[in-house]
C-alpha cells in the first residue's frame, strides 16, 4: 500500500468580483470537496486578511455540473458563497487579485485552502492575443481554452503555494508550456522575469515569443538534455507531459529535471486519473498495467507533434500511485497525490 499522502482535490471558481459605488467589494463564487461536507469559509485577498466565517449557500447549478465527473454527492449542491465587504487597504478587486479561500467542515476542521483568481474570460479573450486554433488544439482543445488556463493555475498557485510560497520562488519554469495557456495567467501574480516556458513545438515557442512580453521562452529538444544550468529552478510545473511519453522518456526527463531544479524546489506534474483511465485506455492492457502500474500506447492523435519529434513519441500513458512512489522517488520525494478524476497531480520536492 503506498505511503504517499492521497488527498481529494479542492474545486473552486469565483463567478464575480467587483467593486461597488460604496466602495464595498462583492465576492460570489462556490468551492467544494467531494469528499466532506462545507460549512463555512475565511477569504484572505492578497495575504491580508478580509472575511471569515462566511456560511455556505445553496448552488443546484454546481452539483449538477458535477455529477457526471464524480457522481451523485448531496452536499455540493451546498457550495456557494457570497461575501460583500470593504476591500482591505491597498487591495483592489480585480483579476491580479490573489483570493485565499480556506474551508472549514461542520465539525470545525480545517482543510487546505484553494488559491485562485477571478478570471474575467470575456474581458481576457477581447483584449489579449488569443494563439491560433491549431495550436490551441495540441495541447488539449480550443473549447473553453483560456478558461481552462485559468483553473490550472488555480491548482498550480494552491499545490505548489501547500508548499512553497510561489511569491517566495526565485525562478518558475513552465515544462510543456504550449501557446502559454498557463504562463499567461500565472504573469498576473508572479513578476514576468521570473517565468521560463519551454516546449518542443518550434512554432508556439515562436508564438509566445511575439505575443507575450516578459517570460522567457525556449524551444528544447524530445529528449534530454536542455541548456538550462544545473539548480536553476525553484519551482516547475508539467501539466499533459507525463501523461504522454513512455517509459524511458520519462526517467530521462526525470534526471534533468532534478538537475535543473534547487534543493527543495516543487514540483508538480500531471498524470491521467481514474476517469481518463477507465475511459480511454485499451482493455487489452489492464493485465499488464495491473502488474507493472504503468502502461503507454500510441494513440490516435500521436501525429499531433510528430512533426517536432517523431511518429509514437507523443503517446498515451497511465500510472499508478504505487509505481510512481517506487519509481519517480529515485529522483524527488513525493510528497503528495491529488486526485482530480481527469489529470491527477504528482507534487514532488527536490532533495
């Protein structure tokens, strides 16, 4: 049985942030876990301190929109908030706006707070450079796409804030950045400078290059190695990168990164969850996945970067817990597994 903490992940999304002709701020929003019940929440807004003990609201919407992913879970629908208050001073209510919601369940527990932002999608989509549609689409989808860049650096800024605080992180690398679905978010809290994006996909390098001032970008190569110096990063995170190489591609991306990371920088790398496995991975594996923990297939999108790689180096791969706590260990200690039921999230810490 692994001994690797596995815990639930914390859903959460701000529907509105705004300011009021009074100077009062209104936050509306919901948050849950699927695994216990939510009674109230404390929000802190950049660090300081702005409302506590904020009674849960009724949202039907949100069980709803749920179901499907996790199944039936009555108290969900009890996961709205709604908190109007004056701002604490210097703090302003909009999308650079750090918000530190932290749950508390009908017995008084405490659990892991979610760090998030308001995600103003329209306002993002008019007035930001949007990458084109095909490049959107090799790194997950156009649908929804900056939405969806926004809910990862929720789990980035929470997962990697459990640990380390990412304002006290010298140097982030985004490993797969893609068209900086993610760095582009992440720009709104941490100081451009301090963001490095890498990925083998020549032209959304060249994209991000033209369309986003500030981080660093650099076109690396399938495998290992990559030019940064030995202890660069603090933190790196690599969301839909493990879950598409196989075997020995992962051990030689799993040395560079310890190479290129500081004693105790956070890692977090994403990996395919139980939903994702129990739909799309061949039957025809189950024994050898059963037996090893981990298999790989390619599959029918593997041309998508073929052209920056080769045909089968982009894959489908699946993991269990138990063979990333004996094997991913050999390199960093692996301090936590967050269950999503779609990508999963692997949080590692360089020893």
């Amino acid at each position: 049985m692994s001994k690797v903490l596995i815990s639930p992940v914390i859903h959460g999304f701000i529907d509105l942030f705004q300011l009021h002709q009074d100077k009062q701020a209104q936050l509306r929003g919901w948050i849950f876990r699927e695994d216990t019940p939510i009674e109230k929440i404390d929000v802190t807004l950049q660090g300081k301190p702005w409302a506590s003990a904020i009674p849960m609201q009724e949202r039907p919407d949100v069980k709803t929109a749920f179901a499907g992913i996790i199944g039936s879970r009555s108290h969900i629908s009890r996961s709205g908030f709604d908190v109007t208050a004056p701002l604490p001073e210097g703090i302003k209510a909009n999308s650079r706006t750090i918000v530190r919601i932290t749950p508390y369940t009908p017995d008084g527990a405490r659990l892991d707070p979610l760090q998030t932002h308001f995600f103003a999608c329209r306002d993002e989509i008019s007035n930001a450079s949007q990458p084109p549609i095909h490049l959107q689409e090799r790194i997950g989808g156009s649908k929804d796409f900056a939405r969806i860049g926004a809910n990862v650096a929720s789990l980035v800024l929470t997962y990697v804030g459990k640990y380390k605080p990412i304002s006290e992180s010298n140097l982030i690398l985004d490993w797969g950045c893609g068209c900086g679905r993610v760095i582009t978010q992440l720009m709104k809290f941490v100081s451009p400078e301090r963001l490095h994006g890498c990925d083998i996909d020549s032209e959304a390098i060249a994209w991000n290059k033209e369309n986003i001032p500030g981080p660093t970008f650099n076109r690396i190569d399938p495998y290992p190695p990559t030019s940064y110096p030995d202890s660069t990063f603090d933190v790196v995170y690599g969301i839909s990168v493990m879950t598409h190489l196989e075997e020995t591609t992962q051990v030689c991306w799993l040395k560079e990164l310890r190479r290129i990371t500081r004693p105790g920088a956070i890692l977090v790398l994403s990996v395919m969850g139980e939903k994702l496995r129990d739909t799309n991975m061949p039957a025809s594996l189950a024994a050898e996945f059963g037996e090893k923990g981990f298999v790989s297939f390619v599959s029918n999108y593997s041309e998508l970067l073929a052209g920056f790689s080769h045909y089968g180096y982009y894959r489908e791969a699946y993991h269990t817990v138990d063979y990333i706590e004996s094997n991913w260990s050999r390199y960093f200690d692996v301090v936590e597994y967050i269950e999503t039921k779609h990508q999963d999230l692997v949080i590692l810490r360089a020893n």
